[in-house]
C-alpha cells in the first residue's frame, strides 16, 4: 500500500481483475470533505497503487497498477484508473470512465460516462469529458471546455477556453481550439454521407470529409477529381450535380469561417508585435 497518511487500510474482501489482485478498502478516519465516516467501506485498490492526501476510491470503482490518486480527488461508480495514470487536485474520475497509460486529470477537471483518457493525454482546469468521448496520445483539455459524445481527441491537440466538441468531432494533429467557433462539425455531406470537421490549427485548420483530409481551399479539386473518376459519380447526372452543389456549398461556409479564424489570428499577431 502507498499511501503518505494512514487513513485506509484493506478488509480481507478481494477480487482478481484481468489478473491483478484488487483488495477493497475501509477508512481509518472520517474524512468529512470526501463524505466518508470511519469504518465506510470504498472501491478496489491494488498493493501497487498509490491513495493519498485526502483522496478517495468508492463504490465498485478499481484503482490498480501504477495508478495514483491523490490530494481531494475521487474516483466513483464503476470507473478503473490504471497503468501510471496519475488523478489529482480536486479531480473526479467517475460513473464507467477509463483513465489509464501515462494520463493525468487534476484540477477540477471531471471524467465520466463511458469516456476514455490514455497514453499521455492531459485533462486539467475546470475541463470535462463525458459520453464516448476518448482523449490520447499528447492530447491536452482545459479551462472550461468539454469534450463528449462520440468525439476523439488526439495527436497534439488542444481544446481550451469554452470550446465545446462533441458527436463525431475529430481532433488531432496541431489542432487549437479555444471556442465554440474554432470547430465545425457537420454529418451526411455529399456522396458518402460523410461527417465533415473544419478545425483551427496552430497556424492554419484542416478539413477532415469521411476519410479524405485536406484544407478548404483543396476541397473541390477532390471532388472534381473523383466525379471524373469513380462509378458512384458516374451512374446519375442529376445526382452528380446535387453531390457537387453539396461540396460548394461545404466549401463556401468552410472558406467564411477559415477567413474569420484568419483575420482574428492576424489581429493577435499585431497585438504580439505592439506589445
């Protein structure tokens, strides 16, 4: 047991969880703050792992490995926290979240529902990620944003500020979004029904349509280059036309909203300069 306060202390009730012995744990003290009095009894924890601070793990939740919990974070529900995930500050890992890998969520950031947050993604601030939500590689969410449904965010990624991203939102590469604005996500566009994402970058956006990733200014190059090309274009003219007047459509709101972005990043530069 690691623990820098000796609070906790395991009962005999023990599981073995894809082959780590878990043990349940009981509080020593009462611990007010964290809703618990002496003798309640918490979640799962490994020999291995570390539960300390103020910190708690309740219900049927699992914390094993590596994994630390510390400061006044909790973890509830049903959720598992493993590997070297670290959960600190005043965090909550609740509900059937997943935090595993090297990922950290401190602050007063919250994890939930049926998320995932691996590898070394971050989650800090005042930030929440809920639904299916999954957050890996280097990805980092903070400030207030929220991140759920079905989105993914990944690579080098940022969502900050008061962003919201959500549904089957893509984010990735050098992607920032610090609001609302900065991400447009649109489903069943043109002849695969595709879901289409426009994200602001660091120094530019992309456009993610189905599988095809590109910029706004090369979107149309795309699909005049397949409606030459394959069958599905080829078999109703009047079906072609209504697919390409779909992706100028696509591109004349993607170019408004790129120009903006733009001339907003330009205003900052200056900014930068005068300062």
């Amino acid at each position: 047991m690691k623990s820098e306060n000796k609070y906790w202390e395991y009962v005999e009730e023990e599981i073995r969880h894809y082959g780590h012995r878990l043990r349940r744990i009981r509080a020593l003290i009462n611990l007010p703050e964290r809703r618990v009095k002496k003798g309640d009894i918490g979640g799962w924890v490994s020999d291995s792992a570390e539960i300390s601070g103020l910190a708690w793990v309740y219900d049927e939740a699992k914390v094993y490995e590596n994994a630390r919990i510390t400061d006044s974070a909790e973890v509830s529900g049903s959720a598992l926290v493993y590997g070297s995930a670290w959960v600190a500050g005043s965090a909550r890992v609740r509900e059937y979240a997943g935090v595993s890998g090297k990922a950290r969520i401190y602050g007063s950031a919250q994890v939930y529902g049926c998320s995932e947050v691996l590898d070394k993604a971050c989650i800090y601030g005042s930030a929440q990620v809920y639904g299916f939500a999954r957050i890996y590689d280097k990805a980092q969410i903070y400030d207030q944003a929220r991140v759920a449904g079905s989105a993914r965010v990944y690579g080098l990624a940022r969502v900050g500020g008061t962003a919201g991203v959500y549904d089957g939102a893509e984010i990735f590469s050098s992607a920032r979004v610090e609001m609302q604005t900065h991400v447009m996500t649109l489903t069943s566009i043109g002849s695969e029904d595709a879901t289409v994402n426009l994200v602001r970058t660091e120094d530019g956006h992309y456009l993610q349509v189905g599988c095809w990733e590109g910029t706004a200014y090369n979107l149309m190059e795309e699909v005049y280059r397949r409606s030459g090309r394959y069958e599905k274009w080829l078999r109703d003219e009047t079906v072609k036309q209504q697919w390409i007047e779909e992706y100028q459509a696509l591109e004349m709101l993607a170019m408004k909203r790129v120009t903006a972005w733009e001339k907003a990043r330009g205003a900052e530069n200056r900014g930068q300069v005068g300062g």
